[in-house]
C-alpha cells in the first residue's frame, strides 16, 4: 500500500523501514532478492546437494574418530615422548601425536617432524 504502515512504507518491489537500527536512516531491502535466494535454497536440486555434502562430511567425521581410535591404541614410551619432546622443543600431544602415527617407532617419528 502507498501509506506508511508501522514504519514500513512500500515502493513496489522494494521496502523502506524508518526503524531500522541505531543510525536512524532507512533500511532498504529488495524484495525479489530475498526471494530469489530463498528459491534457491529450496529448489530440489539445492536440497540434494546439501543432502550430498551433509552425507560426505558425516563419513568424513566418521573416519576421523575412527583415526583417533586406532592411533589410541599405539602404546608409545614415555621416554620416547620425553625424547622427541627436548630434540624437537614440541608438546608432549604432538609427540605422542607423531609417535602414534608412526607405531612407536621414534626415528620415523622424528624424521616426519623435521620434513
């Protein structure tokens, strides 16, 4: 309607609000924008891709702990981490980190953190 309305005044496809924020000044949005991007999300192709993504990244977090678990049950030394940790000056997670990754073995450990 063309009278202003709760601060609300409509220009054919656009929107003035006088309320809109601290500044005081108009906020003028388009509304085909709005609604162009509101199709696009809702179209069956886009919900399939977002289907598709929201999939890979669960396998994806999926094989990830599946990781940890395996790495988790590598018994390391700690005397080997006490090594790895003064020569290469890391924490003790990145050591025992590094030590997982390579079964115990403290030379392919270190050989991995100085590449």
């Amino acid at each position: 309607s063309s009278s202003t309305q709760k601060g609300w005044k409509s220009l054919e496809t656009q929107e003035i609000c006088y309320s809109g924020g601290s500044t005081g000044k108009p906020l003028i949005t388009d509304r085909n924008r709005m609604r162009r991007s509101m199709e696009r999300f809702s179209d069956p192709d886009s919900s399939m891709a977002m289907s598709v993504i929201g999939d890979r990244r669960s396998r994806e977090q999926k094989a990830k702990q599946e990781r940890e678990k395996e790495l988790a049950k590598v018994t390391i030394k700690k005397e080997d981490v006490e090594l790895i940790m003064s020569e290469m000056e890391i924490s003790r997670a990145m050591a025992e980190r590094s030590l997982r990754e390579h079964m115990g073995n403290v030379v392919e450990a270190l050989v991995a953190l100085t590449n």
